[in-house]
C-alpha cells in the first residue's frame, strides 16, 4: 500500500460581504477510496495581512488534516509533530486567571510546565531536529547532540526526557512503532550540592526582614510549600481552629493552575508559632478577606499576589548578606532544609515524604534531604568512641 504523502494544502483569498477572508483547501480520502477537496475559511484579510499570517494560523490545522492514525504520511518532520503536540496537549486554558471553581480536571499539566515545554522546543529542539523527517531520527544521534550542548546535566537531562515524551505522542498516535528515545542514555546529576541552610543561619535571617517577607520565609522553611503553592493560598486556606492549611492551587507567572501533582494537594498541618505568625501578619495586611491572597500585592490593590522574583531580590537575598549568609539562596532553598531539618530531627522518612508531598520516597532521599555537618559529626563521633572503647 502506497504511504499517503504530507499534504500542504493551499491558500487563496476569497471575497465576501463581510470582506475578503482567507480560504485554506485541501483534500480527504473517503471510505470508498474517492478523494474529496475540502474548504476552510481561515480568518478575514484584514486580520491576516500576509501570507505567511495566514500560513501560521492555519498550520495547526494542516498538521490535523495529515493525522490520521497510521504509518506516519510521507514528508512528516519533527515540526510537524511539535505542531499536533503544542495543539493537543500544551494548549493554554481560555482565561489568563481563574479561580478555585474554574481549574479544571482535564488540565494535565501545570502551567509552568507548559512554559518549560515551550522554551525547550523553540530554543533547542526545533533548531536543531524541526525540519528532520519523522523516521529519520536515531538514537545515536540524539545521543551526540546530547552530549555536544554546553549545558548542565539536568537540562540536557529534561531536554532528553521531552524529546522522550514527544516521540511517545508519535506512537500513541500510530506514527511511528518505536520511540527512537527510549535508549538514549542522559545522566541528569547535579554537578554542584545544593545549599542547605543551618537553624541559626535561618533564625538570623528571619530577624532581618520585613513582616510580609519574612511570614513568607517562615511559611516556606516551616512547610515546605513550593513557591508557586505559597504565593497562591489565600486566607481561606488556612484552618486556624483545625491547625491545618489546604494546598488547592498553584500561581506560576500570575497563571492559576493546579498542583504539581496529586501528592501536592494534601491537607498540611501548622504549629502554634506559625499560626502566631500568621494572625499577625493578617492584622497588619489590608486584605483580610477569605477570597483574598495571603501575601497579596500592594501595587496591584490586592488582585495579585506578589512577584516572588521582585520579593527574593529586593528583599530576601539582600537581608541574607546582612547576616552574612553569602552563598546564593532561592525560594527552593527553604524547601529543601526544610527536608533536611526533619532527617536531622528524626523524622520518619515517610512522614518526610508526605510533608514534602513527593509522589516517591526515592525523590525525597536522593534530590532534596541532606545531613548537614554538624549531625555528620556526631554519628561520626559514637563510631569513633566506641572503637576507642573497644581498642582498650
């Protein structure tokens, strides 16, 4: 059976009352073997100005035209296949902002992820694999472009792993029998140890900052919430009778979404102190309404929470120097001596793991909780004593 060839359809601008409109027209294959033109109108003149405009409106549609499942069509490329996954799995929700009642099940995908995801493509992957055929590409090859980018191991790590994922919607949608990825090898180690900070370093930075930024440090080093689920609680999330805080949503760019994953949507609890803390920065913000965000922007009259960049560099960072903390610290700094502080405390590490609200235990262990040298000091010291005991 002869392989169907990619069709590019064609584009001729038609005359209407309402103006002249751009008509994209193509062909289908019918049951009975009979091909068939088919027509589309794709948007008026004057919208799309230039070809090339209306080339790009329609080109989601072409690709849609050419799949159907089966062998992949002839003259298929890795940018055809950005187009079917940009339009089938990372299309944007139909508002800028929503609230609770409005995230909806069927959004897989965190809106930072969609935001990653688009990036990776247009910086590296369609560069350099965008007009490559679909069977044209090999492990190999992937293996040595891996390996040639001046990046970090972790990134060169995600941009293997969407490669991994874009190959897999060419399969699930018959294109392809094998995802040519799957044995590319891509070590995703970090090269440097992530910081992690002391009590007393923390409690010396605390002291430095101002009452909104530093219940945001407190809340964040005390629970572990991601930035991006700290910025979106509001004060209806917060059970102050039942000592305990409702992660239900996430804020990435001022785009609310869902959490990162099941885990991260479970009840946390908070103690006496953090709850102190934060009746005191409820009587000092002026918005104090269930609706409104717990660390809400003062610039944008409360519509917004604030920018955790604007708070990190103006804020945070420069108090940290004050106290002489000179490495370089991010919001995923708290997060991650938060993990590290329940270890030292003797922490169950599945108790570890639901207060990290990890999917896995392994994520827990091997990315975010570490020993600090004071507590590897000490088990290194028993060890020591009794040797020297049993030596005598």
């Amino acid at each position: 059976m002869k392989r169907a060839r990619y069709q590019q359809g064609s584009l001729t601008i038609r005359k209407r009352k309402k103006g002249a409109v751009w008509a994209f027209r193509w062909w289908e294959t019918q049951i009975d073997g009979q091909r068939v033109q088919r027509e589309k109108i794709v948007g008026l003149l004057t919208e799309l100005p230039t070809l090339r405009a209306a080339r790009k409106a329609v080109e989601a549609e072409r690709v849609a035209i050419n799949a159907r499942p089966g062998a992949a069509p002839e003259g298929m490329t890795i940018s055809h296949l950005v187009t079917h996954y940009e339009a089938h799995e990372l299309a944007e929700p139909d508002r800028e902002q929503a609230d609770d009642s409005e995230i909806s099940e069927d959004e897989h995908k965190a809106h930072s992820t969609r935001m990653r995801y688009r990036c990776q493509i247009r910086k590296w992957i369609l560069p350099r694999w965008g007009w490559v055929g679909l069977r044209d590409v090999h492990t190999v090859d992937v293996k040595h472009w891996l390996h040639r980018l001046s990046l970090a191991r972790p990134t060169r790590s995600s941009i293997r792993n969407l490669l991994h994922v874009l190959f897999n919607h060419a399969v699930e949608y018959e294109w392809l029998v094998v995802n040519p990825i799957t044995l590319v090898r891509q070590s995703g180690k970090r090269t440097r140890v992530p910081v992690i900070l002391e009590i007393g370093q923390m409690g010396a930075l605390l002291s430095k900052l101002g009452p909104l930024e530093r219940t945001a440090v407190l809340l964040a080093a005390s629970t572990g919430l991601r930035i991006s689920e700290l910025l979106a609680l509001k004060w209806k999330d917060v059970d102050f009778l039942g000592k305990e805080m409702h992660v239900t949503r996430a804020i990435y760019r001022q785009v609310v979404g869902r959490c990162k994953t099941e885990n991260s949507q479970k009840a946390l609890p908070i103690d006496d102190c953090t709850i102190q803390d934060l009746l005191a920065w409820w009587q000092v913000t002026p918005f104090k309404e269930p609706d409104d965000w717990v660390f809400a922007s003062i610039r944008r009259a409360g519509r917004q929470p604030c920018w955790p960049d604007s708070l990190l560099q103006k804020r945070v960072r420069p108090a940290a120097q004050e106290t002489g903390i000179t490495v370089p610290i991010g919001w995923h700094t708290f997060r991650r001596s938060f993990s590290s502080w329940l270890k030292t405390s003797g922490a169950d590490m599945k108790v570890v793991q639901e207060l990290m609200r990890h999917a896995n235990l392994r994520t827990t262990m091997d990315l975010y909780t570490q020993a600090p040298m004071g507590a590897k000091r000490e088990a290194q010291k028993k060890i020591a004593e009794q040797l020297a005991s049993a030596r005598a």
